[in-house]
C-alpha cells in the first residue's frame, strides 16, 4: 500500500470538533432547513419545560444582525457545579454532547428536540452563542466563540425572587451554513405547529429586522385547534371537532379530526411534539380503530346491510383531516431518517382510547354518525367505480404492449436516468417543443387546456380524465396505492407553461395532481418548472434573454437605452420558433429549471395552501391573494 494507514491515522475528535467537522451528522445539512434546525433545538428544549409543567411563555426573536434569541420563564438550566465533570451543569448542556436532561436521572418524563443533543450541536455551530439563566434572584451568564468557553459562569445582576427561565442568543456561523439568514415564514410555520400540539403555551415570533413584525401564537384547545386552523379552507361536514384523550401503558393519547367535504384525507402524527411523517405504531393504532369502530356501529344500526361488504379505512378517512399526538418516556425510532414510531405500546393505547371514546361519541350523536357514514358510503362506490377504469386501463396496456399516450413524442433513450419528459401547455407550443427537443432524452408530452382540478374529484373522475391518464401512462409509476417509483420513466419532469396567469393555474394544477397522487416524484427531486424569458431584447442584430424585469434593467443599461432596442414581450411559448425555445428554456447548458421541493416537516402548511388555492372556499383563498400579492409581479 502506498499510503501508510495505522493508529496514527485514526483520528479523535475532541468535545464540539466532531459537529463542526460533519454538522450534517448532527442537524441533517447545512442548507437553510439546517439553520432552521439551529432555532427548532433550542425552542424544544423550552417546550420541555412546558411539557413538564414549568414554562408558560417562549419568545423567540429574530434580532437586526440576524442572530436568534429564545427566551423562556421556565426553572432555568441548572446553574450548581455538575459533580461528574467538575463544570457548572449549564456549561456541561453547551460544551458536552448527549449531556442534558433528557438522559436519564429523571430530568424529563417526556422530551422533544432531534437526538436530545440541541444545546451543545447549536454552540458548535454559532459564530457566538450566549446564554442567560435567571434564578434565585441572580442571573447568571456564560458565552462561547465556535463552542468555545470565553470566561466562566458568573453573576452578572440581580432579578426578582419571582423570576426565572433561561435566555440564548447565538449567531449562525458563516463557515459551516451556506446561508445564514432566517427566513420569519419557516418559523412562523413550526412554532405555530409546536403551540397547536401545547396546549395553553404561548409562543411569541418578533422579527426584529426590517419590517418589524410580531406574532403570538396561544391555542387553549390544543389540536382541537390545530384541525379547525387546517380546515378552514373547506366545508366542515360536522361540528364540534371530535377528541379523544387518555393515557394508558404510560402513553398519553391525544386525537382531535373532523370530516370535511373534499376527498383527500390528512392525517399529521406526532411523538413529544416530533411530527412523524412516515407515521408508526401510534397512526396504525389510530386506522384500526376508526376502521373498526365505524363498521361495528354501522352493521349495530343497520346503515350497512348484512350482504354489503364492510367499509374500508380509505372509505371511512376521505375527507378527513386528523392530528394524533402521543406522548412517551422513550420513544424508539425506525427506519434511517427516524421519522416512524417503532413503540408497540403506543400502537395498544391510541388503538383502546380512540375504539372506546369514538364508539361513545358515535352513539350519542346519531345525525353525525350517519353523515360520516354517507359520505364513507358514497366513497365506497366512486372507489369501486375507480378500481373498473384502472383494471381496464390495466388490460388495454398489457393487450397493446405498454402502448404509450398517441400525442406523446417519447425519446430514444431507454435508460431513464438520462431521460426527461416537458408537460407542455397547447399543441402549438408542444409542436415548437417537438422541433426543438434533443430526440435522445427530451419527451414531449402536450396537454390540452386546463387539466381537472383534482382537488375538487374523487378517484372515478380523476381515472376518467384523458390528459390525467396520458399523464399516468407516460410515467410509469401509477397513482395512489399503486405508485411505484421503481417503474419512472424519466429522472426529470418538467411542467413547462406560459409566463402568465392562465400558465401559472396550468402549473398549480399540475403540481396539485402530483403532489395528492405521486407526492415521492417531489420528494426525491423529479420535479422541475421550466422558466421561460420573458423578454427578447435585440440590437444591432444581436440578441439578449431577459427572465425578470430586473435582468431586463441591467441589459438596457448594459447595452444602452435608445430607441435601436427592439424589445419583445412574451406571451405565451407559442410565439417563440423551435430555436429560440432550445436556447432559453430547454438547452441543458443555458435553461433555468426551478426543483420543487418539499419539507416534511411543514406538510400540514404545504396541504392547507393547496387547499386554499384549489379548493371551494372563496374567502380563504382572498385572504391568502391579500396576504402573499407583494411576493408576485403585475403584468400590465
């Protein structure tokens, strides 16, 4: 071997080294989710304190420089020297990984936080992190440069007896963190989220920046709350929110959910305060308990006949939007991304509480009961309906040898790691795109007008519609239970539309049906939206490409504002030749592709935006236009 690899090699890795050296390891990346993180770990370990009985109030701040402050009225970190190392405990929590009280000794019953090491990974990763406890009548200060103790513990004032909690400030490090700066709607998300699943806890968002914004989240009914907020863009079938809560095997079972008459079921599953969204024990429990309790009371009150085949959990959960949220001494994660609950005992007690306080709620509400159970009926028959024009479009397929939608212009490439495929708006732009396409590995795939809102259509009609289904074909991968993404067959689909409002609602549309039906083609990065110029600036037989009226500034002023400049407004992609698309919008060398992304974390947010935009109700949408209108631009 040519290079020597002995002990001397191995290398150890002192105190808060590690983090720095793999901060991947420790807060997932060091994107913006990462920083976000930074703020999460900290707010978690107050809303331990809550949990545990002792914090009503956190702020959370973000201050002029852009660095974060988290302040609770919590006990305050413990402030007496730490026996076992010598060093204040509160030193101990912000230089020691997996020290804290969330290791045994019985500090919490209950905690929340990525791996219980918070405190010491955001010192490790802050430029400065400083931290204030208020107790006794003291308050006491310590800070750290890049994890590093700058001078001991010491008392720094006085409070009043009655006072006491624990303050951070700390400022991302530019060397580990591509980007640095707090975006105030990603916080303002999760910790409305974190307020919903406390009950009675009030968490106030200040951003100190320039706009100077402030918001206070406090919800008294806790996820009975949480439902109403995430149905407030549809038609609620019942009211009051149904609850169910208990405790048994020492987990404590919280379960709110309430009908609504779209067609698509949310469900947000939660450990501690963890959102679990590959779900676990705990949602298992929950879906053979509303499955089973549902039937029962049917086949008792006759709303389903002797002969009728019994509802299934599809069939009972459309339409409904539900938040179950346990809470566990130690919760066992599975899976890498540890994002599923493993605990069995879990699974028993959602499963006994929901039967016993469901089936009672049922009895003594007979009207309810019975327009749950319409509509579990009424979707019952659509699925069967949808189940015949899948099977059919099942057997077309195997007698026409996978024959592949007529107006699809495939690629010769057949590995579909290579392969791309445009979902273009009109035939006339899929025929400059045809033109224009490199044959080897871009499809084009051209669909008429506007396709059907899936939002608004149960499976029947979304199997029915023809450019769904061209849709379906061409990927490969089928819908719903039946998706799989093994079978893709193109790394990248790309929804290419005009730059104006009908070419936006053709996007939102689309990104609709994928998101309900194929949400894993978002999740693993297979979805992109082109972005076509929307300018053509020529001079002296020369020719320029403006995306954004800023880029259309800087040619002018680059080039000279007179009246040499021919400038074109695009309308539409119709208007460009097949030459000028491959050069702007389809080149790999020169297009701009936008990845749509998605965070698991804030998939409650992501579903009730699609459900505002594309749902029936006219206010919340209104509301939403008013609210987000200074982020898109006027074409006039």
């Amino acid at each position: 071997m040519s290079a020597e690899y002995g002990a001397d090699q191995i290398q150890i890795l002192e105190g808060l080294e590690a983090v720095r050296k793999r901060p991947g390891m420790y807060i997932g990346s060091t994107s913006s989710r990462g920083l976000h993180h930074l703020v999460y770990e900290i707010v978690d370990n107050s809303v331990d304190e809550a949990l545990a009985g002792y914090c009503s109030v956190i702020e959370v701040q973000i201050n002029s420089d852009n660095s974060i402050t988290v302040r609770d009225n919590g006990r305050g970190i413990p402030v007496g020297i730490q026996k076992k190392a010598g060093i204040p405990a509160v030193e101990v929590v912000f230089t020691i990984l997996h020290a804290g009280g969330k290791f045994g000794g019985g500090g919490y019953k209950v905690s929340g936080g990525l791996h219980g090491v918070g405190a010491s990974v955001v010192n490790a990763l802050s430029e400065w992190l400083e931290v204030k406890i208020r107790q006794d009548g003291k308050i006491y200060q310590q800070r750290y440069e890049r994890g590093k103790v700058m001078y001991p513990l010491k008392v720094v004032g006085t409070c009043s007896p009655e006072e006491h909690g624990t303050e951070v400030i700390f400022l991302p490090d530019k060397e580990i963190f591509e980007e640095t700066v707090f975006d105030y709607d990603t916080l303002k998300i999760r910790l409305r989220e974190t307020a919903f699943l406390t009950k009675n806890l009030k968490i106030i968002l200040r951003d100190d920046r320039e706009e100077k914004i402030e918001k206070t989240f406090h919800y008294e009914g806790g996820i009975r709350e949480f439902v109403t907020y995430l149905n407030k863009g549809k038609e609620p079938l019942y009211d009051p929110v149904i609850y169910c809560e208990g405790t048994r095997d020492n987990v404590y079972v919280e379960v709110s959910m309430q009908h609504n008459d779209s067609y698509t079921e949310n469900i947000y599953s939660f450990v501690n305060n963890i959102n679990t969204p590959e779900g676990g024990t705990h949602l298992t429990g929950f879906k053979n308990a509303l499955t089973k309790t549902f039937n029962d009371y049917a086949k008792k009150n006759k709303l389903l006949k002797d002969n009728e085949a019994s509802l299934s959990g599809e069939d009972i959960r459309e339409g409904l939007t539900a938040i179950i949220s346990v809470k566990l001494e130690e919760p066992q994660f599975e899976g890498q991304t540890k994002q599923k609950l493993g605990n069995s005992e879990a699974r028993g007690a959602v499963d006994s509480i929901v039967s016993e306080q469901l089936t009672y709620f049922l009895e003594q509400n007979p009207s309810v009961a019975k327009t749950m159970l319409e509509k579990s009926i009424l979707a019952q028959r659509a699925r069967a309906a949808a189940r015949k024009a899948r099977d059919l479009t099942r057997r077309k397929t195997a007698l026409e040898g996978m024959a592949l939608p007529g107006k699809l212009a495939d690629c010769s490439d057949k590995d579909p790691a290579n392969c791309e495929i445009y979902l273009v708006e009109g035939d006339s732009a899929g025929g400059s795109a045809k033109d224009a396409r490199n044959k080897s590995n871009q499809a084009i795939l051209p669909l008429r007008g506007k396709i059907l809102n899936v939002e608004k259509a149960r499976l029947d009609r979304i199997y029915g519609n023809a450019e769904i289904k061209s849709m379906i074909t061409a990927f490969g991968t089928g819908i719903h239970d039946d998706f799989d993404i093994s079978k893709l067959r193109y790394d990248k689909i790309i929804i290419m539309t005009d730059a104006d409002v009908d070419g936006a609602h053709i996007s939102t549309l689309l990104l609709t049906f994928i998101y309900r039906f194929m949400p894993e083609l978002i999740k693993q990065g297979h979805v992109y939206l082109a972005q076509p110029p929307l300018y053509k600036v020529e001079k002296n037989k020369k020719v320029w490409y403006a995306y954004s009226d800023a880029e259309l500034n800087q040619i002018l002023t680059d080039i000279g504002r007179d009246n040499n400049n021919k400038i074109q407004r695009y309308k539409g992609l119709g208007e460009m030749d097949a030459e000028q698309l491959w050069e702007t919008t389809m080149d790999p060398e020169r297009r701009i592709l936008l990845k749509v992304t998605m965070d698991e974390e804030t998939t409650s947010e992501i579903d009730l935006t699609f459900t505002t935009l594309m749902g029936d109700q006219v206010e919340p949408r209104r509301e939403f236009i008013e609210a987000n209108a200074k982020y898109g631009t006027l074409d006039i």
